[in-house]
C-alpha cells in the first residue's frame, strides 16, 4: 500500500471550499490548511483597489451575487446535516494574502509532497516553486475553452452545457493555463440552474482531487499540455445584458429537457 502524499491546501472560507478541503484530508496526510484574509500591505496597492474600473465590478458582483447566497444555499448543498466546519481546523494558518512571504516560509518548514489549491487569489512568485510534485488548482470551468471568472454562467450562456464543469490542473505563470489533470462534468438535470450545476461540478471535483492525490501518492502520473489558450472570461465580462440573456434561454426551456449524465476525462501523462 502508497504511503499517502504530505500535502499543504490553500483555499477560501467558503463553505464549497471547505468540502473540498476536507475531502482532501481523507486521501492524504495534509500538513497545513492556509487562508487568506483578503488584506494585501501597502498604501500604492489600497489605493490602486480604490480605482473605479477595479472597485465598481466588485460592487456589481457583490450586489449581483448577494441574493443567490441568502438563503444559505451553498451550505445546505455542502453539508446538508451539519454547519460547515473543516474536519481538522487546527491545521488552519492564516495569511494577509496567498503569495505572502509566511507562506513559502512555511513551504519550506513543512516540504510537503504536494500543494493543493481552491479559491485563492492568483498565485505568483516563489509559490509556484512550492512541492516535490508541483502545485494543482481546482478551477470551477473546462480549461482552456473557458478559463478566468464565471465559467459555468458563460457555458450556460453561451448554449453549451455539455461543457460546464471543472479543471484539475498544474499551476504555471499563466491563468488557468497549466497542464491537464483531469476535466469533471457533473450530471445535467432538467431544472438545473447555474449554481445547482457549479456547486454539483464543485461536489464532484472533490472526490477527484481526492482520487488524483491518492494516484499519485501510487505511482500514476498526470498532466498534459492544453491545446491552445481558449478564452479568459473576467468577472467584469458578465453584465446585466448577459444575466437577461441567460434568463431568457432558462425560461425558454434550454435545460426543461435536457440530460446528461457525469463524466470524468483523466490526462494521463504519457511520458
């Protein structure tokens, strides 16, 4: 039997976030679990937050978003029996932000096997470097056709729910551009909705990472190069015109009938 992989987990505090974490600490031995608080030093970076084209799409999505989270619904979906908690919260260590200088200090006290990455803000400079394996990202769309920001809401709108789901990936320089572990599309049902589909995209992707962290701790090996650059959606893309438009194809019935059961695609790595 494969000595399970040490692995380091940053993620968000979201309840999604928090499944997945734990799911993770049930396939490995995970030696830290890193949030960030969202506070970057400096007055030049506050100030550059405080400029219209970066705060004013911030307060549009908040306000867009506001009302779908309400009525606690991601929690509900997540952990219908219990409040969300992670199973093993003295693992958590906290962070102004990602690519603080505490968390590669840590990276290199802790040399874990692995790091596992969902809902950080990008990671860049000396994180990348972080694990013998590398460093993985759960992003919540099929990469590289849709990368960046809302992939399930553009799949949706863009007539394509065949192609809602999430990637594993290796984490590189680039946005969602790393090589292919594995694309995960969840069950398509009539009446489905975007978060019902990207939570259940979400749900689903934690047993694979899960699976993906165990394979790897028994010799299998992943990740292949994406075949072109596809597109970056940013949250700024998704307007009120794009909210209507997506309304109106609901309401039409694109999904009244529609089936699709889910399905995973592993890249294994040839070489």
């Amino acid at each position: 039997m494969s000595k399970p992989l040490r692995i380091m987990v940053l993620c968000g505090q979201s309840p999604r976030h928090l499944y997945v974490a734990n799911a993770l600490c049930e396939a490995a031995e995970v030696v830290a679990i890193v949030h960030e608080d969202g506070r970057e030093p400096g007055l030049r970076k506050t100030l550059r937050k405080l400029r219209p084209q970066v705060l004013l799409p911030k307060i549009w999505r908040w306000l867009r978003d506001r009302p779908r989270y309400a009525s606690n619904g991601e929690a509900k979906f997540f952990f219908p029996e219990t409040a969300p908690a992670l199973t093993r919260p003295e693992l958590v260590r906290r962070c102004a932000y990602i690519n603080h200088p505490d968390v590669v200090r840590w990276l290199d006290e802790l040399q874990p096997d692995l790091v596992c990455v969902f809902g950080t803000s990008l990671i860049r400079g000396e994180l990348l470097k972080g694990g013998r394996f590398g460093i993985v990202n759960l992003h919540g769309g099929l990469s590289p056709e849709y990368r960046g920001a809302d992939c399930t809401f553009w799949a949706l709108h863009n007539g394509e729910p065949d192609k809602v789901g999430c990637t594993l990936h290796y984490i590189n320089a680039g946005i969602d551009t790393g090589k292919l572990i594995a694309h995960v599309c969840p069950e398509v049902k009539p009446g489905d909705d975007e978060l019902t589909l990207f939570w259940r995209a979400v749900q689903d992707s934690a047993a694979a990472y899960a699976d993906f962290v165990r394979r790897l701790a028994a010799g299998e090996r992943f990740g292949v190069p994406q075949p072109g650059k596809g597109r970056l959606y940013q949250v700024k893309d998704r307007g009120l015109k794009h909210e209507r438009h997506l309304r109106t194809l609901l309401e039409a019935g694109m999904l009244a009938d529609y089936r699709l059961p889910g399905r995973i695609h592993w890249f294994e790595d040839a070489e």
